[in-house]
C-alpha cells in the first residue's frame, strides 16, 4: 500500500506492507503539494502529481525512489489526470490546458 503523507512541510509517499502494516520505505519528494498518487498495472511504479497550478510529475519506484521528474512549465495549468496502460508500458497525462 502507499500512503501520501507529509512529514516537516515536505511531500513523501509510505510504502507499506499489507500482512503487518510494517512501513517498508519512505521517499521524499521535491514538490509544493502532491495531490494524487497512481500504482501501475505491475506493481512496479507509482505516478505522483502535484496541484493544479503546477505541472510536475513524478514516477517512482517503490524500493528506489524517485526515476523520473517531468515539469514542461512553471506556474502555469497543471495536471487534469494521469494513467498507466494495461500493461504500464505508457503513461498518459492530461492537463488543464
């Protein structure tokens, strides 16, 4: 399971262990405000974004941390929704604009 939480003003994502509740990893991220977090089809990801007035994303993998941080823009519509393919071999990504 992951769980959204802040911790000192800053965003991370708890990987938990669903037998014992054990928190198996935590991963800070470099963001104002993460809003949604997504898990792909495999297990192997998870997709995070922030509000919408800022268009960051990131994708990270839950014993590694964060793989990707995509931001086209600074301050400007950010985005909609966000999903894996079935086989999350994609990610699509819809914004406000």
């Amino acid at each position: 399971m992951a769980l959204l939480e802040r911790h000192d003003c800053k965003d991370s994502i708890g990987i938990y262990s669903c037998s014992d509740w054990k928190l198996m990893n935590s991963i800070v991220l470099d963001s104002y405000d993460v809003i949604e977090i997504l898990w792909d089809f495999n297990d192997s990801h998870i997709a995070a974004w922030e509000n919408p007035i800022n268009y960051r994303l990131h994708v990270i993998c839950p014993f590694k941390g964060v793989v990707l941080k995509y931001q086209p823009y600074d301050y400007a519509l950010g985005i909609r929704i966000a999903q894996f393919s079935n086989r999350s071999l994609f990610l699509g990504v819809g914004s406000f604009d």
